[in-house]
C-alpha cells in the first residue's frame, strides 16, 4: 500500500515536470531564484523602513480616525479623473408656472442688462470722444499760439509786437506779428475795393509794400513773385493747359531769365563796389564798362585754357559771356565790334537774337550755330567759349561747366537758354536725359524729381528751392515748400493768395487732400495741384478768436473756389465760415443779432453777402446745426434772426413740451427763459402778419397758455388757472362738448398729448379742490341753492373730463385713470 502511494507520488511529479504550466493552474509561477528572492525582500524591507515610514505613520493616524487610507487615494484619482464642467444629468421640472414664470423673469432681466450695458458703452463712447475733441481744440488753440516761432529760424524776427498803423482792426492782446497785422490790413483793403466795385488794385503790390528791404531772403521771394505773375490772362482754359502752352512757356523762360540777369547785375556791382582798387570801375556807366570792371575785380584773366583773344586787354569770350549773363545785348554787340579780327557771323547771330522776344535763333541759324560748335567749339579748352555756344545754340544740354557755372542762378540760367520747345511736349515723360534737347518740362522734371530737395537743401534753404521752383513755372510746388518752413509759412500762405488773385494756381479738387498732389491723369508732369482752401483754412485757424474780421477776409479769399460734392458746388467761402462760427460761437459778432424794437443789426458776414451768398442761408445753416446739437435756444435766436418763423415756433413748443411739468430746477429754468424769449418776440414781432402754417402758430398759442395755466396751478391760484384752461378749449367740460373733444384730439399734436396727463391731474386737482371747498363750506356768501349749482357744475366737469380721458384713441397710464376716477368719485 504504501509502496502504491510512493508510486503514484513519483509519477506524479514527473508529470508535473513535464507539463509545469498545464498543471500549476492559477498559482503563480516562480521564475527567480531563491538568492534572488532574498535579496528583492531585503530591498522591499529597506524601502518600507525608509521611504515609507511617513506614509505608514499618515496610514495609523487616518485609521485611528476611521479614515481607510487606500480607499480614499482611489476617491481621489476618481474624483480628479472626472472633468468639472461635465453636464449633470438635468432633472425634470414638475412645477410649469413656476418654470414660466423664471424664465419670464430671466428674459426681462437680461433685456434691461443688455439695455443698460449698450447705454453705459454708447455714453462712454460718446463722453471719449468730447473728451478728445475738447483736448484737440485745446492743442490747437496752444500750437496756434506758437505759429511762426522756431528756435532755429535766427535770420527773420519773430518778436511779437502790435502793428501801430491801424490797431482799429485788431483786438488789443492780438498775437500776430507784424508782418502778419501789416498782410491782413492790406488784403482788408483790397476786399473792401472788390465789395465796393471798384477797379481791383494790384493785392500783389499791396503785400510786397509792407516787405522791409532789410529782410532780403523774404525781399527776393516777392521779387520772384511779382515777375513770375506777369503773364498773360488765362481765360477759361485749365491752368495747367495755359501754363503749358507754348506762348504762356516763352513767356514764362523770358520772365524767369530776366530775373536771373538782373540778380547777376547786382551781384557784379556788389563784387565792383567791394573791389574799387582792382576794378577801376571809373566814371563810364553801362553794362559794357561793369562787366570790363567784374573780370577785373575778379581776376579771371588768370584762366589757363583761353583763347588770345582780347578787347580792352581782357580776354574776349568771358566778357561776351557776361555781356550774355546781364541780358545786355547791346553790350554784346560793342564788345565784338571792339574786336580788330573780322567776327561778322557773331555779330550777325546776337543781331537775330536781339530782334526776336524769345531771343533765340531761327531754326536754319541755329542749325548753322551748331555745325560751326561742332566742328571748332566743342573741344576747345576756352571753357567760356564753349558755354556761350552752348547758351546760344542750346547744345550739349548734359555739360554743366564747372568752370563757369558756379551757383545754382548759374545754372538754371544756361538751362533756360538752352530750352528747345517746339509746342509738343506730350513725349516729355519719356525723355532720355542724355539727349541733346532740353525741354521746359524736362527741366522742371529735373529740378523737382532729379535733384529734387535733399540736393538744394530744401530743410534748410528752403528759399532756394523755391526759387528754383518757381522760376521753372512750378509755382505750386514752391508755395509748399516754404509753407512747411515756420520762418516762411506766413509769407507763403499770402504769396499763394496773391497768385491765386490772377488765376495762375491749379487747385486741388477737395479740401482733404495733402498742400500739393496730382490728381488727373491728364496733368501735364510733373506740375502738381495746390489745396489752397486748405492752407487759407489753417491760416484763418492760427488767427486769435478776437481777430474774427480778419479771418473772415482771409477766408473771403476763397470767394471764387467751389467743389462739387454728391452732383452739388459746395462754395468754400460760406462753408468755412460756417465752420469758424462753430468754433468760436461769435454768432452775434459775425452773424448779427436782433434788437429789442426788431432792428437787425448786422454781423460781420454781411460785409462780405450777396447775391451769391446770403446771410440767411449761412444764419440757417448754423441754427439747423445748434439744433441738432441741443443748443436749442440759440437755434431759435438764429431762426429768428434768418426770418424763419415757423422754425422758431416748432422748436419753442418743443422745448416747452419738454419742460412744461419738469419740477427740476434746470427744467424751471429752461421754462423761464422760453418764456422770456416768448414775450419779448411777441412784443417785436406781430404773429398775425408772419406767414406760417395754421398748426405750428395754433401749437405755439396753446403752450403759451399751458405755460401760464402751470404758472397759477404751481402758485395754488386755482381760479385763474381754470380760466386759462377753459379759455384753451383743450379739455370739454360739459358732456355735449365730450364728443367734439375727442374728434379734435385726433388731430391734435404728439406735442400738446405728451402734456395732457399732466393737464388732466392738474384741472382734477383744481375741481377737487373746489369741490372740497364747496362741501366744507367756505363760499358762505352763497345761498344753499347756489352752492348745489356749483357743486353740481364742479361734478359735470369731472364727469366730462373721465369721459373723455376713456374715449380718446391714447393709451394713458394706469396711474392717470386711477387717480382721475378716485377724484371724480370722491365728488360723488
């Protein structure tokens, strides 16, 4: 037996052997040794006697307190793992009204949230904007003060002092400068020669007048001025097209070379007069003898290169040169006929120039000139020779001889004797500038783009540049850059209105656009277009608010310029001083104001009014803005003072509706002064004779009433008050009238019903109170008979007044029904 059991037991365990993952089952399989399992219990001991002695010691607190450790660790990771904002399941409403009603009460409150949030940002909105236009306006005023001042500007005065001739136009503590008072005079008296219809004096002659000779950069910027206008009336052509025309062009390169020539003549007696010794200049007079006496003075027959060639024992070319540079023709001639050698052909050519205006060749001359340049002139070392060639056959237009040409007169002299038009200058723009042609457009192109500003130091010099500018016709490029000059912006500003009075300025098409621009295609380039509203505009601006003539002449300028905005002409003078009268709000100086008898007296506008331009149109214009803007009560003034009658009343009755029954004291305040207003246009003004419409004169009559029925209502005098209303006919007080009431509320105006509530609880309150009276027994003087006919009369009144507050097509509050029936009952 025991023999079996041992068998079974081995046999056993071979199999077990054999198949050791069938036969272990779930138990766990042992793949360590037993050094290795040792070794991992030492490390787990070791671990739970280090690490873990805190969690062990947190496992026997918790557990003391009957806090399961492990479980709550799982809570945790559970809790942590759900998100927060995961949607609960929703529960099912069993109350209907009670949802009904919360959800009623959610939507009207988030409707009066959303209300008051969109007001609160509208406001802020609107109050940022005051605010910011409030601190421009400041900005403004502050900079204007400081117009013209520049730290760096130490060749002009800028020290301000009142102007002494005629301080009748100006206020006392004006601000302007001298030149700036001494401008405004003489262009007030020539706006008051145009509004009188007189010949128009020179304004060009005028400005230059008040220039004082020891200011020379701003002396010469006149002088540029006065000769560069004198060109031929425009017509009703384009500006641009007749500037560009190539009788307007000569006229143009003629005026610009006759003030550089004279300019040189000055120059050269300046350089004479400080050389005396080495020029002796003695007693001859004329160019010839100030020319002999310049190359004296300045030595320059020291010139290696020239040709031994001499009259007067000066080297001939340079002195036929500069006889060229004067202009002085004449003395062109006598130099080469102080010539022993035979120079017929010369004398010949500078004849031909003498007897054209443009002073130039004829083509077949010129191109005989040219030939002879060629072949012997062109590599000739006499650097004198070769520019009186150039200058007098207009060749070799990229040679800007050094030698000679030393200043920027220099050069745009040679650069206006070379000019070569012949009428087309439609290719221009694609001129190669290494041609041997120079155009009038072409040169402007070099001036303006080319060499541009950063070349003449248009910063710092502006003056030149300007000159450069305006000598090549570009006048309105000019005016801009010594208006961005603080020192010349004054005088740039009054050069611009003086062009402009001859018709010479291109002009920009809208008021918003930059100083110069060019707009149209089909502009002649590189000529541009002047925003002269805009710069009369600013000026007018930098002007004290004092000085409100002034800018109005300044601003009278713009007379003749108009824009055409959505299929209308906008004209600019009226338009500008609409503004300047919202600006400032001198609207009895420049508009005029009535006096207490109905005389107008007239505003500064009317100086300048016409046909053209009326005052009532301007004065309608500023009233209709006030209006818009809540200055209600200046509106009226202005409606009044325009002759607009019926605005006056409708804007009157609405304010008056609007502050009839407000008890606040700037409501009481408002009533006041319309109420003022009201007596005092009635005294002046007869309503019978003023054509308007029936319902405006009607409503204006009933809150004249109104305002006197409130008047005796809020004073308690009841019996007077009463009158009023019954005189007013607004409210029926007897039954038969009820019908007819009703039928003329239908037609009566949103302005009276805004007030009937008002009126009704007034009247109520009145009946009330008598009734009371009655009852209480103070009318003693009556007998008991008497006394019943009041009160009966009283109740009618209520009775009729309940009766037509119910059958009127109105929707009052429930407060005004309430209450008039508890009065009309309590006198039951």
């Amino acid at each position: 037996m025991e023999e079996t059991d041992l068998n079974n037991l081995l046999i056993n365990a071979e199999q077990l052997a054999l198949n050791p993952e069938e036969n272990i089952g779930e138990l766990p399989k042992i793949e360590r040794t037993l050094k290795q399992v040792y070794d991992a219990t030492n490390e787990l001991w070791s671990r739970l006697t280090s690490e873990g002695l805190k969690d062990n010691e947190a496992n026997l607190l918790l557990s003391s307190r009957g806090v399961d450790l492990p479980h709550l660790s799982q809570r945790l990771e559970r809790i942590t793992a759900r998100r927060s904002l995961q949607p609960l399941d929703p529960t099912p409403v069993t109350d209907i009204d009670a949802f009904l009603k919360n959800e009623l009460e959610n939507s009207i409150l988030s409707i009066v949230e959303y209300t008051s949030h969109s007001l609160e940002e509208d406001f802020q909105k609107k109050m940022d904007e005051e605010v910011r236009k409030s601190a421009r306006n400041r900005r403004l005023k502050f900079l204007n003060c400081l117009y013209g001042l520049s730290e760096l500007d130490p060749d002009i005065p800028v020290t301000r002092k009142v102007y002494p001739l005629k301080e009748i136009y100006f206020n006392s503590a004006s601000h302007l400068d001298q030149y700036q008072i001494a401008y405004a005079e003489k262009l007030m008296e020539f706006n008051k020669d145009v509004l009188n219809g007189k010949t128009r004096a020179d304004l060009l002659s005028k400005f230059v007048s008040v220039i004082s000779p020891q200011d020379q950069k701003i002396s010469e910027l006149w002088k540029i001025t006065s000769i560069m206008s004198q060109l031929p009336p425009v017509g009703k052509t384009s500006v641009l097209e007749a500037r560009t025309s190539p009788m307007i062009v000569d006229k143009l390169i003629r005026q610009a070379r006759i003030y550089l020539e004279n300019r040189y003549k000055v120059f050269m007696e300046s350089v004479v007069a400080s050389n005396m010794l080495k020029a002796c200049r003695g007693g001859e007079p004329g160019i010839y003898s100030l020319v002999r006496s310049f190359i004296k003075a300045s030595n320059l027959s020291e010139y290696l290169g020239m040709e031994q060639l001499y009259v007067d024992d000066l080297p001939f070319w340079p002195v036929f040169y500069y006889c060229l540079r004067c202009g002085d023709l004449d003395a062109a001639l006598h130099c080469i006929r102080q010539l022993s050698s035979d120079f017929g052909d010369l004398m010949k050519i500078v004849g031909e120039m003498k007897n054209t205006p443009s002073r130039r060749l004829t083509p077949q001359t010129e191109k005989n000139f040219l030939l002879d340049y060629k072949r012997m002139v062109r590599n000739t070392p006499d650097p004198y020779k070769r520019i009186v060639y150039c200058a007098i056959g207009g060749c070799d237009v990229t040679d800007k001889h050094p030698e000679v040409v030393k200043t920027a007169d220099d050069y745009l002299w040679l650069r206006l004797c070379q000019i070569r038009d012949d009428g087309d200058e439609s290719s221009s723009d694609n001129v190669v500038h290494n041609t041997d042609r120079l155009t009038y457009s072409l040169l402007q192109s070099l001036i303006s783009e080319e060499y541009g500003e950063t070349y003449f130091n248009a910063s710092e010099q502006p003056h030149v540049y300007f000159q450069m500018l305006f000598l090549t016709g570009q006048f309105e490029a000019g005016i801009e850059i010594l208006y961005r000059s603080a020192k010349f912006a004054t005088h740039s500003v009054h050069i611009a209105i003086a062009m402009n009075e001859f018709g010479l300025l291109a002009l920009s098409d809208n008021i918003s656009r930059p100083v110069v621009s060019s707009i149209y295609e089909k502009d002649p380039k590189p000529l541009k277009r002047l925003n002269f509203c805009a710069m009369v505009k600013t000026y007018a601006g930098t002007l004290p608010e004092a000085d409100s003539e002034v800018a109005l002449n300044y601003l009278f300028c713009l007379r003749n310029v108009s824009y055409t905005t959505t299929g209308k002409d906008l004209h600019m003078f009226p338009q500008l001083v609409y503004e300047l009268v919202l600006n400032t709000e001198r609207y009895d100086q420049i508009l005029g104001y009535l006096e207490p008898d109905g005389c107008r007296v007239k505003g500064l506008y009317d100086e300048f009014a016409d046909s053209k331009f009326r005052s009532e149109d301007l004065i309608y214009q500023v009233a209709s803005h006030l209006e818009s803007k809540g200055d209600y009560f200046n509106a009226i003034k202005l409606y009044e003072l325009c002759g607009n009658y019926e605005k006056v009343l409708m804007v009157w009755s609405s304010q008056m509706s609007r502050h009839l029954t407000n008890m606040s004291s700037q409501s009481e305040e408002i009533r006041n002064k319309l109420y003022s207003y009201s007596e005092s246009f009635l005294q002046r003004t007869d309503p019978s004779r003023i054509t308007m419409h029936a319902d405006t004169k009607c409503l204006f009559d009933s809150f004249y009433l109104l305002f006197t029925f409130f008047q005796y209502y809020n004073n308690k005098e009841y019996q007077p008050a009463l009158s009023i209303i019954q005189q007013s006919k607004f409210l029926p007080f007897m039954n038969d009238e009820v019908e007819l009431k009703v039928n003329e509320f239908k037609s009566a105006d949103m302005l009276v019903i805004q007030v009937l509530p008002d009126v009704l609880i007034a009247v109520m309150n009145i009946l009330h109170f008598q009734y009371n009276s009655l009852k209480q027994g103070y009318s003693t003087r009556q007998t008991n008979d008497s006394v019943d006919k009041i009160i009966a009369s009283v109740r009618q009144k209520a009775q009729a007044i309940t009766s037509f507050v119910g059958r009127v097509p109105f929707q009052f509050t429930s407060d005004i029904y309430s209450r008039l029936v508890q009065m009309e009952v309590s006198m039951q």
